[in-house]
C-alpha cells in the first residue's frame, strides 16, 4: 500500500497544471527510480544453510500430503461463510483503495480546481492516517483475542468512513484530507 500512495503522492511534485512538458519530467523520474529499486533486488535473498534445510523438510512434508482435487476444495471454500466474508471485506477494501487512487487526481483537478500538489497532502492523509492506526489495531487486535470479531469491527469501521467520500462534490479541500485520514484508520 505505502508503494501505491506513494507513487501517487510523488509525481504531482513535477506535473504542473497545463504544462505537457512537466509529464516528461516526472516520467524520467519515475523511470530512474524504478530502474534503481530493480537493480537493488537484482542480488535476491542468500540463503544459508538453516534456511535451505527448512525449506527441504517444508518441501518433503508438502509431496507426503495427499492434494486434493481443485473442484472439491473450491465447494469447500465456498461454503466457509467466515472465509467468504473475508473475501467480500477484501475485495470492498482492494476496490475502494483503487478507486480512490484512480479518482484522486481527477478529483483535485476538476472537482476541487487546484493544483495537482494538492493530491501529495490528501493521499498523504490516507497514508498518515493508516501508519498512526496500525499500532491502534494491533492493542485492540491483542485485548479482544477474537480476529473474527476484530475483521468485521474493522470492515465497517473502513465502511462507515467511506461514506463521506461517495459526497466527494459537496467536500472542500480540507474534507477531502479528514475523510481520507479516517478512511485511512479504518
């Protein structure tokens, strides 16, 4: 997640508002620290020999289980209701998130009239407001011992504040940095 905010957040550093040219300059950016980032992983993890051995024993216990059919697991998974709604929550979160990152420019451009660095500090709100929560989460994860319990608190909590964001045209800059803060958290 930080990866997408941040390349929504870094770019707007060098796009102006009705320059064509400032697109080139954020795209020789974008492409320098890509290529950097991909040669840094270029060298992959070493393994020792702990790390090897580990792997062997996964590896030997994994072809002495007997694999089920895909179709028989498939119905099984299915009718996990806990799992399905696991799959629901994730899926409303994977959809919001993209969402929010496909229409942030759009909406600091058009609807609020501003310039795109406007976008850094609303997507920073999301960011900030997800790293404060985190430690959050975690208290409350550990006090009620109950992840079942915990998910669904956590889907509606991202829900609920969602809603401001489907009123985005009656938002103001400053409403738009409080809804993404609280979108963040939950």
């Amino acid at each position: 997640m930080i990866g997408i905010v941040c390349s929504m957040i870094i770019p707007p550093w060098f796009v102006k508002k009705g320059v064509p040219e400032s697109y080139q300059t954020m795209a020789w950016f974008s492409l320098i620290v890509g290529f950097a980032l991909f040669f840094s992983m270029l060298p992959g993890i070493n393994e020792n020999k702990t790390l090897r051995e580990r792997y062997r024993i996964t590896r030997e216990k994994l072809e002495a289980v007997e694999k089920e059919p895909f179709f028989k697991t498939t119905k099984r998974v299915i009718k996990d209701k806990t799992f399905m709604v696991k799959v629901i929550f994730f899926f409303g979160y994977q959809a919001a998130a993209a969402f929010i990152q496909a229409s942030a420019a759009y909406v600091v451009t058009f609807i609020l009239d501003m310039e795109t660095s406007a976008l850094t500090l609303i997507l920073a709100a999301m960011l900030l407001g997800a790293m404060i929560s985190m430690p959050i989460w975690t208290i409350v994860s550990k006090k009620m011992n109950n992840n079942k319990k915990l998910e669904i608190i956590a889907g509606w909590t991202m829900f609920v504040t969602f809603i401001p964001l489907m009123f985005g045209l009656y938002l103001q800059y400053i409403g738009y940095i409080i809804a993404l803060f609280a979108w963040g958290i939950g």
